[in-house]
C-alpha cells in the first residue's frame, strides 16, 4: 500500500472515530423514542334529559369557553311537569299544617274526655251507692212495717172478737151501752190501725222497687261511663296516629320538594353547556333531532392540556425519573420542538392494559422488549396557538444528566 493510500486510510479513521464521538457525546445522557403522540382529555356531551333539539348555537371544531350553549333542548314539557310539582307541593304543605293542627286538638279532646269519663264513673259509682243504701233502709222500714202490720192485724183481730162477745151480752143488758161503744171504738181504732200498718208495708214496698230500678239505672250508668272511660283511655293511641299522619305528611312535604328540585334541574338540563374550555369535535346533533338522555352529542377537547404519552423501551427507563428535562419534535410542523418535563411512568407496561395479555404461562414465550408509557407535560407557554392536537406523532428526548 502506497503512503498516499495509507494516509487516506488513516483519515478517513479519524473522521469515522470523530463522528463516533460526536454522535456519542450528542446522545450521552439522553432517551428518546419515535414511538410517542399526543394525549389530551376528550370530554363527552351528552343530554341528562330527552327532547326536541330546538337549536345548536355551534359548529364542528368551534372553540368554545366554559358554560357556553352548546344545545337547547325544547322547554315546554319540562316547563310544566315543574308547574305540577309545584302545585303538589303546595297541597302537600296544606294538608301538613292541617295534620299538625289536628295533634294539640286530639290531644286536648283526650284529656277532657279521660277527665269527663272518670267524673261519670265515679258519680255513677256514688249514685249505686246511695241506691243500694236505699234498698237497705226501705228493707229495715219494710220489715218494722210488717211487724207492726202483723200486731196490728192481731189487735184488731181480737178487739174484732170482744165486739162480738159483748154484742150478746149487750142485748142482755148484762153489759152497759158505753162499754159496749167503747170496745167497738177500740175495734174500729185497731182496724184503722191495721189499715195504717198494711198501708206503711205497701210504701216500704213501693221504696224498696223505687231504689231497685234507682240501682239498676246507676249500674247502667255506671257501665256505660266505664265504656266511655275505655274509650277516652285510648286517646294517647289516638294522639299517636295523629302525630304519625302529621309525620307522614311532613314526609310527603318533603317528596315533594325533592319533586321540584328534580323538576327545576330537568328543566335547568334543557340547555347543555360546555363543561371546559376546548374545542367542539364529533358533532352529531341537529336542530329538530328527537336525543335520548345519555345520548352522545358531541366531544370537547381542552387543548390547553395536551400531554404527551411516549412508549418507552423497558431498557430506555432505567434512568428516567419524573421532572426531567424533555424536548418534543412534531413531525407535522417540520421538525418545530417544544419543551417539557417527565411527569410520572406508567405502573404497568402497555401489553398489560391489552384487551388480551400475553400470558407466558403456557410455555409458548418469547421474548419481546415491552414498552413502558411515560406521561411528558408541556412547559407553561409553549404551545399558545395549541399546534398540538391529540394523536400526533412526536419524537420526545429525555435528558437523564
């Protein structure tokens, strides 16, 4: 080999272990996947109420701000099913006050009824007293009566008797017309006498009826003002059930508050609102369209935070830690990068979150590098005009120094 030769050989070895340093000192301390795209929450719309689109303020890809009108949906139905749960409300409170008026009137009805009850018991009680007393009294004059009847009755039986002897003896002249006189005088008392005694044993008689039928009314009395008493005595049973209806109707004042407050955000959720700020995307609602609730309306994408979600090799993390420097080259805008921060890794490796995982249990393995997600967020103020937009690819390089 001529000199000429060799010192081309030479320098060309040079140049080849210069660009080996340069291209070693370039990528020192650095990661850096073309496996990465850009991530950002994607916000479904969708109607908590069903209806009549009446109309859609926005278009497709518009940008919007929180709270905006994005559909509104038609009033009227919602309008009055509010009216109607108002009025039930309002029949609802009236028949409350009604039923907690009702406890202190039932209550008060029952003690004076319990009080009024027992008064008549015990009255009906003393009146059965008294008649009984009565009978007793009437039996001890019924029975001095009939003992002086009986005398009586034998006294004028005897004086009765003498008159009939001593008539004879008069026609005989064997006795004086006064004595005669005086024995029919005697007679004619004792008769009166008896009469006078039979007629006390028919009025002892008449009492004794008179305070068996008095008896018989005051333990009639006496049996219905028990009635009464047991009656009254459920009174606190009665306060009970009062209270409970007056409880129940606070209850049914409270379903139906519960009512209007369900009817209010029904009709509140006739106009849907952007929830973020973002722009519209998958726009799917027309004036005059008939939506479900729960149907899907549209999305909203905030592009104020994009992330970026780079698959990194399982052997590329082994440096990597959370607050790194990061630099993101779009391929859409020629190469224009901006400049981020690791923010976290994934706890698990992406074919883990796969609908089916590799199981390598079965014995048929291979093995395969696995790509571990790591979250990258943008400095503050680097993408403005928001360039970014979900699923572009990018080529993130991490600066592990």
């Amino acid at each position: 080999m001529t000199p000429a030769r060799i010192r081309i050989a030479i320098g060309l070895l040079v140049v080849v272990l210069l660009a080996a340093g340069v291209w070693w000192w370039s990528t020192r301390n650095r990661e850096s996947t073309d496996d990465a795209q850009v991530d950002a929450g994607v916000t479904p719309i969708a109607a908590r109420v069903g209806g009549t689109v009446v109309a859609v303020p926005i278009v497709d890809n518009q940008q919007v701000h929180e709270g905006t009108v994005l559909v509104e949906i038609d009033k009227r139905d919602y309008e009055v099913a509010l009216d109607r749960a108002r009025a039930e409300l309002a029949d609802a409170e009236a028949s409350a006050i009604a039923a907690r008026a009702g406890v202190p009137i039932t209550s008060t009805t029952t003690a004076s009824n319990v009080t009024t009850a027992r008064g008549s018991v015990d009255q009906a009680a003393s009146e059965i007293g008294a008649s009984e007393q009565g009978i007793e009294a009437a039996k001890a004059r019924l029975g001095t009566a009939q003992a002086k009847q009986r005398e009586a009755a034998a006294k004028a039986a005897k004086t009765a008797k003498d008159v009939e002897r001593l008539k004879p003896l008069l026609s005989k002249d064997e006795i004086s017309q006064q004595q005669y006189d005086a024995a029919v005088a005697a007679a004619n008392a004792d008769a009166a006498a008896a009469e006078s005694a039979a007629a006390q044993s028919v009025e002892a008689e008449h009492e004794i009826r008179v305070a068996q039928s008095r008896l018989v009314q005051a333990q009639s009395k006496r049996q219905q003002a028990s009635a009464e008493l047991s009656e009254a005595e459920t009174g606190p049973e009665q306060v009970k059930v009062t209270k409970a209806r007056a409880a129940a109707a606070d209850a049914r004042v409270m379903q139906a508050r519960a009512g209007v407050r369900q009817a209010e955000l029904n009709l509140e959720h006739t106009t849907v609102t952007a929830p973020v700020k973002g722009q519209i995307s998958k726009k799917t609602v027309e004036v005059g369209q008939l939506i479900q609730p729960g149907q899907a309306l549209m999305a909203v994408i905030p592009l104020e935070r994009v992330w970026i979600t780079a698959n990194f090799k399982e052997t590329q993390v082994e440096h990597i830690r959370p607050g790194q420097r990061v630099t993101i080259r779009a391929d859409a805008y020629g190469g224009k990068t901006f400049n981020g921060k690791v923010d976290s890794l994934a706890a698990a490796t992406g074919a883990r979150f796969s609908l089916l995982p590799p199981d390598n249990s079965t014995g048929n393995y291979v093995k395969v590098v696995q790509r571990i997600p790591v979250r990258i967020s943008l400095d503050a103020g680097q993408d403005p005009e928001h360039l970014l937009r979900p699923g572009m690819s990018v080529v993130p390089t991490v600066y592990t120094d």
